[in-house]
C-alpha cells in the first residue's frame, strides 16, 4: 500500500516544524459552504496551524447563484478575519483567492471580470463531481490565452475520469497544475477517489496538494492523518509562488 511510504517512523509532533503551505481552503465566514462564522474560521485556521501550515490562501467558491461572491465580499470577509485573527494575536500568513466552478456562468465571468488568482496569475478551477463540463478543455484554452495558469482542483474526485485517465495528461501538456485533496489519499471521499489519488501520486502527476478544509470534520481527518503519516508534510511541496 503506498501509504507505507508515509507511514511514521517515530512518532513526532508536526506542530511548528516545518513551513507548510496550504492554497486550498474555505475558511472565509459566511460566504460559501466553509467557515460560517469568525469564530469558525479561527478554530479551524487553529487547527490547521496546530498541524504546521503556516502559510494559508484560503479560496471561497465562487458558483453562480450559489456563492455569488465577488472580489469586494472575498476581500472585505479576509479584513475582518485579519483582524480578529491579530486581537487573539494568531501569528498566521493568510491570504484570500477563489475557486470557481466552471459552468456557462464562469465562462461569462471570464468574458466581463478580472478573476481573483493565486500567486503568479494561477486559477483554482473545479467542476461537476457528477460529469465533465462539455466546454472545459475550451475554457482551459481560454484561460490559458488569457494568461493564466489553471489549477485543476481535486481532479482525483471526478472518478468519472477513472475512464479517461489520458485526461490528466492532456491537462498536464495545456499547461494546467493538478491540485489533489490531502483528505483523498487518507480515504475520506471514499475508495475511487483515494485510487485516483494514489494514481496520480504514482506517475508523478501532482503539482500541488492542499486541505480543501471547509469543517471541524475535515480538520479532525486531517489531524488523524497527520498523526498516523507523514503525508501532511507533502504540502511542502506546495510551491504556489
Ligand atoms: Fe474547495
């Protein structure tokens, strides 16, 4: 099982060791289906730094009528977070971006706005868990023109791509990062999701890893992770800049 090659030697504490970057996560109060309230958003960037990230890009989704959220909510949520993470004097690196989820709305919003990226004009990218979008190796085309450099989000979850797999190199060669979930290859999207991850880990395929945290549940899973492997420390090869 490849997760013998994370497997602890000798149990350690992860906590302030290492300089960890996590560039996928809805920590944001109240503007999608993260963090509902401050006082949400900082046990869980708590607990992610308890875990050794010091280093945080949190992206709220951005989807159509669901989180209609624009570069003025995003920035105004991040001030406040800021600020209540400095009165309890939480010494932590946190950043806002988004993650959109491609759809004919995206596809507008790429016509009409300026889009919100992480650093180095990169774009965190999701679609349908269900079916690919019809468009959205046109849409990864468009962006690329455009400047940008996608980031797939989680591709290991679209398990229908468990039957195109040709895919991810196709994603690769248009000059897309793959982003797997942490949470993936411990197992908590369920069995298809963690082979896929561990697919990709095995042809060297991932570019970035993040915690997608959006609750206490995923920070519980990620903290069991953490204790029993050394995979968490596989964000250190999160290079985001
Ligand atoms: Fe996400």
């Amino acid at each position: 099982m490849m997760f013998g090659l994370f497997k602890k030697q000798v149990p350690e504490k992860h906590a302030g060791h290492h300089l960890l970057t996590d560039m996928h996560s809805h920590l944001l109060p109240g503007i999608d289906d993260g963090a509902p309230d401050i006082a949400t958003s900082i046990s869980l960037i708590k607990g992610l730094a308890a875990l050794g990230y010091t280093w945080l890009i949190t992206t709220p989704h951005i989807m159509n009528d669901m989180y209609p959220n624009t570069p003025h909510i995003i920035n105004e949520r991040l001030h406040d977070l800021r600020q209540a993470l400095s009165k309890q004097n939480i010494d932590i690196q946190i950043e806002a971006a988004a993650e959109y989820y491609v759809d004919e709305f995206f596809e507008e919003l790429l016509q009409t706005e300026e889009l919100i990226c992480l650093p180095g004009n990169k774009i965190l990218v999701e679609q349908s868990m269900l079916q690919a979008y019809p468009r959205f190796k046109d849409v990864v085309y468009e962006l690329r023109l455009k400047g940008y450099t996608p980031i797939i989000a989680h591709p290991e979850r679209y398990v229908y791509m468990a039957e195109q797999k040709h895919d991810y190199q196709w994603f690769k060669d248009s000059g897309c990062l793959l982003q797997v979930n942490l949470l993936s290859l411990q197992g908590y999207y369920g069995k298809s999701e963690r082979k896929l991850a561990e697919y990709l880990y095995r042809e060297g395929m991932i570019d970035l890893y993040g915690t997608d945290c959006h609750h206490d549940r995923h920070l519980a899973r990620l903290s069991k992770f953490a204790t029993e492997t050394n995979a968490i420390r596989l964000s250190e090869n999160t290079k985001i800049y």
